[in-house]
C-alpha cells in the first residue's frame, strides 16, 4: 500500500458540497491500494502511521505519534498515488488495486486505525471529493509498506 501523509492542524472533505469528514490537529492520510498488496498491508500501514513520532514535542523536536497528541486522522483514498509518469505525459493507473479490492484495503486500514484508538474520519471511496487542509510545518511524507 501507498500513502501520503500530512501533518495538519485541520483537514476536512466535501462532496457535493457537503463537508463528510473534518479533523482539528491529526494526519491527513492519502491512501493508495496497489495490484500486489497483501492481506497484511493495511495493518503494516496502519501500525507504521501510529507510531510515526512527526509531532513536536515540548522542546519543539518531533518526537510525538499522532496517539502522543491524541490527534485524529482524515483518511482519504487516492488512487492516483499509483500512477506512473515514466512513459509519457499521461499517468498510467495500471498499478492501482482494481475498485473493490482497493475498496476493502481502504476500509481495512480505516479499521486498524481506529482500532489502534486513533480517531478517524474518512472521505467516500471513488466520489469526487474537495480536500482542504492546513498543513503544519509543512510535514508531508510518503510511506510505502
């Protein structure tokens, strides 16, 4: 699996133009399912994001997990991450889990997040959605388990 993730002080999604996920201080979780991911990849990611010390901590080192601060995760599926520039100007998706599979992936690690007492909020699986964030730092990093 793929992820981009975001330190923010605030994130939220729209479709329609109706707000259906919003987060204050927390991660924003930008998540790809690709073809081979196995049936374990969405605990592995979900385990490496909880523990990821990105956070200051008092003496303004990042030293703290998004469970430190007691953060929340907006964790939204971006199938786009998977795509591969390499043989032209138009990204190829090839990689990408197919729908329903990167569906249940998704799911999977929107579960092992909250199970791990991480709160979540989650956008819409294949809806057009409007991300906004604020990105603190900025921190922005990519994961691939």
């Amino acid at each position: 699996m793929r992820a981009l993730l975001q330190r923010v002080s605030e994130a939220s999604v729209r479709v329609d133009h109706e707000v259906i996920g919003e987060i204050g201080p927390g991660l924003l979780v930008l998540v790809c399912a690709m073809q081979d991911d196995p049936d374990d990849a969405p605990h592995r990611l979900a385990a490496k994001i909880s523990k990821l010390r990105i956070f200051k901590d008092e003496a303004g080192k990042m030293n703290r997990s998004v469970v430190d601060i007691s953060g929340s995760a907006l964790v939204v599926s971006q199938f786009t991450l998977a795509g591969d520039t390499s043989r032209g100007n138009r990204p190829g998706f090839s990689t990408a889990a197919p729908p329903e599979r990167g569906n249940t992936l998704y799911l999977e690690v929107v579960r092992e997040l909250s199970a791990l007492g991480i709160p979540v909020q989650t956008g819409r699986f294949g809806a057009d959605m409007a991300v906004s964030l604020v990105n603190d730092g900025p921190v922005t990093l990519w994961l691939d388990v």
